[in-house]
C-alpha cells in the first residue's frame, strides 16, 4: 500500500483516523500496531512473518542485554541482535547481487554457475533494518533504557508512517511519545496540511516530471544533444527529490496527527555551498545514522588526516551500497566521497573565495552528475550520459514535451532554491513550524482540502505511481 493511492486515501486512512481518536488513549498504540500489520501486510504479505518475528526476537534479545552485567554476554546478545535485522537485509537485499558476481567471478575459470531463486525484495527493509539497529546500539551505549511493552516496540519498529521510506527515528527521540503523547487541533492541523504538501510533491511534481524523465532516459542516450542530456538529468534531480521529500512531508504530517514529532529528513538541500553541507540536509536521518553508528565509530575526524579520509570513502561506499545492490550505487557512493574528501583537502577554501552563488552552482552540478550515476543502473551506458552533459553539442536541441512538464519543472527549480533568499526562508517556516491565526487556520484548511481533490483526481487520471526509495 502507498500514501499517493485511492486505497490509503479514501479508505484506509479515514478509517484509521476514525479509530485512533474515537478509542481511548490507552488504546491508540494497539491501533497503529494493528493498521500497520494490515498496512505493511497489504503490500508485502510474505514478509510479514519474518518482520515480526525479527522484532520480537529483537525485543527479547536487547531485554538480555541490557539486564546482563557480564560485558562479554552483553556483547554477545548486542551482536545477535544486530545479525538478526541485518542477516534478514543482506539475505533479501544482496543474495541476487552477491550470487551474480559471483558467477560472474567463477565463469572466468570455466566453472559452472551457482542456480539460486531470485530473491524478491520486501519494501521498507533497508529502513526497518536501520532502525532496529539505531535501538539496539543506543540501548547497548545506555542512551535509553529497553522498552518494557512488547507491542510498544512492534509499534515503533513497525508504524506505517515511516516503515517504507523514514526517515529512521531513533527510540530515544521518541521515548515519551510511545508511552504518551499531547494532543491539539493545531498540531493536527499542521499534520495535514504537511501530508497534503508531501502528497502534492508526489503526484503534482515529481510524477508528472518523472513520465517525461522516463521517456527521455529510453532514447539512445549516445545520441543525446548536451541540452536535452541537461534538461533530462535535472528533471531527474527534480524528481527524486520531490518524491522522496514528498514521502518524507507525509510521514512527519501523519505522525504529528497521531501526536509524534519525527525528525526531518530534507532541509532545502540544493541550496547547499558544498557536497558537505548538501549531506547535512538531504536524507538528514540516514546522513545523522552512518555519523552515529559507523563514521564516529571507525574513528571520525578524531585521527590521522589519511584515516580520517578512509573513514569517509567506507561510510560514502557503503552508504552507495545501501541504496542498492548495484555497481551504479557503489560507483555514486564513490562519487560523493571523493568530493567529500577534496573539500577536506581544501576545496572548501575555494568555495569560500568564490562566494556562496557560484559555490551553490558548483555543488548542485556535482550532485546531478551524481544523480546520472545513480539513475542509469547499467555503467556504461551512465557515463555515455555523462559525456553527453559536457560533449557541447547543441545542434539538435529540441524536447517535443507537453507544457504540463515544463511548468512542473520550473515551479520544482523554483521551490528548491526558494529557501536562498529570507523571505523564503521565513515562508517555509511559517508553513512547517509555526501555529496559524484564525485566518491562517481557515487558509490552511481550504488549500489542504484543494490540494487533496486536485491530488485524488491526477492519481485516478495517471494510476498508480510508487515512490523511488521503496525499493530501497
């Protein structure tokens, strides 16, 4: 089941809504804990058991752990625990990837190819994982004592909100919020009118601009003038950020309806000066995941400058692998460790030389080409692309695209680069943050409800569309 469907939208989400606020609050956790069973069951049914029987084993696991005061049985069952949530990603998420190359390596010396099954790939696993893991280490460091209810945890493992695509929230943000939560028509109200603003990025933005992306990217890309080649990767660019910004607004909207306050995941990341800073406001929880649980750990900055480098190449290519089991992510992953190092090694003097605007230009450029590697599974066929950016070929420039892409395109290019300037700044935060007046509260009302019958009607038109990171 997805958010931008006529059977979230019309169905289970009212019915879901209308149970947690008729039910008394006592009860409210054993309603998200069984919509989101129906939820995740509804479009992964034959991984359902495995996930439920990974979180209970897990909840057992770090109650040992935590009541241990031997520091090697301790160590022991934190390790369990960890094997359990990531054996079931790596079994799921890498088995065909691994047994590929491997056959790949093996036909080189004549022999024969090992046969296994395709493995089919559960939605939202990368993200369960993460977050299973955020638990047991932070419980693991002291940072927060284990849950005592079993069903609390199943729902903060499991709630539909953030299950599929985040962003990953740790226990320890929270803590209080399972056990008791605060609730006001004002938060409520924001919380709608975030998920109508994400759906809207959804269906309004990055849908209609990803058809054309589609369409474009199945031409010979050898071909491609440098114009078109331009217009097509930032259209990409547009569109991965809109729908997974999209999906991220719509889970911090439906958790603030419930009363839970997630962390964000996007902070206007295009218009970062540096590769630096575009990592501390795109995918912010995942960036805040690899510091805290593998970066610092492997020794952070806190080392030799040659360490220090290596530590950012493994966190940059494992974060590339994480995204998916393909050379094409590795390589991206590369990509922005290079650029990550670099600025270390100095580059980020030359930004600073240079002023914000050009640094801004420089950095947004480095990140489509990125997202080229990142779109274009096959390798060669992705710098075929990329040497079409920079080959200067314009004599053939010409996009046979309807207006509708077109304007979609230059509002998304618009709304990306709106939080430059202050007063854009101040109208993303008056829209996200801050209580409405009276009058605010009837605008929002209106542009919500607006926003929802126009979204309903380009789902019914165009169907069903998933978002990019649930394969991730």
């Amino acid at each position: 089941m997805v958010f931008s469907s006529n059977v979230f939208l019309l169905y289970f989400l009212p019915l879901f809504l209308l149970c947690y606020f008729v039910c008394p609050k006592r009860f409210r956790n054993y309603v998200i804990l069984l919509f989101s069973i129906v939820f995740y069951g509804f479009g992964a049914p034959d991984f359902i058991l495995w996930l439920l029987g990974s979180t209970i084993a897990n909840f057992f696991l770090v109650k040992l752990m935590y009541k241990t005061e031997k520091k090697p049985l301790k160590k022991l069952y934190c390790g369990l625990a960890i094997s359990v949530s990531l054996g079931l990603l790596v079994y799921y998420k890498y088995a065909n990837f691994l047994i590929d190359n491997l056959n790949a390596l093996i036909s080189v010396f004549g022999a024969n190819p090992i046969k296994m099954a395709k493995v089919l790939l559960p939605i939202g696993i990368s993200f369960f994982t993460f977050q299973s893991i955020t638990y047991v280490i932070d419980t693991y460091r002291g940072n927060n004592a284990p849950m005592d209810k079993l069903s609390d945890y199943i729902v903060y493992i499991m709630m539909f909100p953030q299950l599929i695509a985040g962003p990953i929230v740790r226990y320890c943000d929270i803590e209080g919020e399972i056990r008791h939560r605060e609730y006001s028509s004002s938060e409520c109200l924001q919380g709608l009118f975030r998920f109508v603003i994400g759906l809207s990025k959804k269906v309004l933005v990055a849908d209609v601009i990803g058809a054309q992306v589609d369409q474009l990217l199945a031409t010979p890309l050898a071909s491609m003038d440098t114009g078109t080649a331009w217009i097509t990767i930032a259209a990409y660019t547009m569109q991965l950020y809109f729908d997974f910004a999209g999906y991220s607004d719509m889970a911090i909207g439906l958790g603030r309806i419930m009363g839970f306050h997630f962390p964000e995941n996007f902070d206007n990341p295009y218009n970062s000066a540096s590769i630096t800073e575009f990592w501390r406001r795109w995918h912010i929880t995942l960036g805040a995941f690899m510091r805290n649980y593998l970066y610092i750990p492997l020794g952070g900055n806190r080392c030799s400058k040659r360490r220090m480098y290596f530590n950012l190449w493994v966190v940059f290519l494992l974060s590339g692998l994480w995204h998916g089991a393909s050379w094409n992510f590795v390589v991206w992953g590369a990509w922005h460790g290079m650029w990550l190092v670099l600025e270390r090694m100095g580059l980020k003097k030359f930004y600073e030389r240079i002023g914000k605007a050009p640094s801004v230009i420089i950095t947004f450029i480095i990140a489509m080409v990125g997202w080229a590697i990142f779109r274009i599974e096959d390798m060669g066929d992705a710098f075929t692309f990329i040497s079409r950016l920079f080959a200067f070929d314009f004599s053939t420039f010409s996009i046979k695209a309807d207006g509708q892409f077109y304007t979609m395109l230059i509002i998304a290019l618009l709304f990306s680069f709106v939080g430059l300037f202050p007063f854009g700044k101040k109208l993303q935060d008056t829209i996200y943050y801050k209580d409405y007046s009276v009058a605010g509260t009837i605008v929002a009302w209106v542009l919500a409800l607006f926003m929802l019958f126009f979204c309903i009607a380009a789902i019914n038109a165009v169907g069903f569309s998933p978002f990019i990171y649930f394969r991730f």
